[in-house]
C-alpha cells in the first residue's frame, strides 16, 4: 500500500470518484487560504475536505466515514507524529491507500515536522516537476517580499503566489528571484 504519494490532489479524488468510490480527503486546519473544509489545485478545482488541527485524531476521523477506498491528505506537511502514524495505521492495518500531498521543506530549507515523520515511514515518494526561472529544477519554496528572498522568519506563513516561489537552489542561495533581479 502506499502511504506518501505526492501526486495531483484534484485528479486522485476524481479517479476514485470515476469508479464509484469514495475518497475521504483531509486538509490542515492552518491553511484556510481557500476557506476551511476546502482543497483547491492550482489551476481552480475545488474539493470539499475536513479540516484537521494538530489536536484532531485522523484515525478518528476514519472510523468515522464507511465505504471509504482512499485516504487523500493536502498540506501534510502540518500534521504531527502521532497524525503521520495514524495514516500509516489505516494503510496497515484497513489495507486502505494513503496518498499524502505537501511540502517537503520550508523557504529555509528545513524539514517540516509533519513531512519529517512522513518520509521516515512512507513506501513511495513521487516529485512533482516544478521549475525555476533559469529552467533547472526548482528545489526550494522561497519566500519572497518586495522582490527580495527571504531567509528569516517563522516557519509558517500561509501564502501563495504573492509570497513564494519556486527555485532552484542554486537561484535560492543567490537570492535570484529572475534574471533581471537579484
């Protein structure tokens, strides 16, 4: 079974939905950029979720839904241990797929907790391509203000397009935002 792969959210939920399944999706309680109970990709598709805090037991969660074929988890990177080990409980033990979509690591290239516990345990990772300006692969989810990277500050700052953006660490560590600017 799978329990971490980072795939498109939108389209996994489809697939199952497609066959007549059920997908019980998850969102953190943190991110409400696209209001709570709510996932959307990037290009608009939205999909009802549940809202979980850190305080909130998945495994709870469910036992509470019947008939579900798949586990599907936007912004992972907020869940906590124990929350990583509960998915991996219903991967384990419901024979029940986990597919778990978030950020690897923060604009300092430091692990989130959540990611952390995840790739400690997790049977499959997939990268999603993403590219910076010079056309390498783009590591890192700088944090930009006034077209500036950067590099201090808390850990968690939800935002989109307007406050990060992807680079490649070599641009990261330059401070390049594109080839015109430093």
């Amino acid at each position: 079974m799978t329990l971490l792969r980072a795939c498109n959210k939108i389209n996994s939920t489809y697939n199952y939905k497609e066959r007549g399944q059920r997908t019980l999706i998850l969102t953190s309680s943190i991110d409400d950029r696209y209001g709570q109970n709510k996932i959307k990709s990037r290009i608009g598709i939205e999909e009802n979720a549940i809202s979980v805090s850190t305080t909130d037991s998945i495994l709870e969660i469910f036992k509470s839904h019947s008939d579900v074929s798949c586990v599907l988890v936007d912004e992972v990177q907020f869940m906590n241990k124990i929350q990583i080990l509960e998915l991996s409980e219903i991967v384990d033990s419901y024979n029940i797929p986990v597919i778990a979509y978030g950020l690897k690591s923060d604009f300092k290239q430091e692990l989130f907790p959540g990611s952390a516990a995840l790739l400690s345990i997790c049977d499959c990772i997939e990268n999603i391509p993403v590219i910076c300006w010079c056309g390498k692969k783009a590591t890192v989810n700088a944090r930009i203000s006034d077209n500036k990277v950067i590099y201090n500050g808390e850990q968690i700052l939800i935002g989109g397009n307007d406050q990060y953006i992807s680079l490649c660490r070599k641009h990261w560590k330059e401070g390049k935002i594109n080839n015109f600017k430093k």
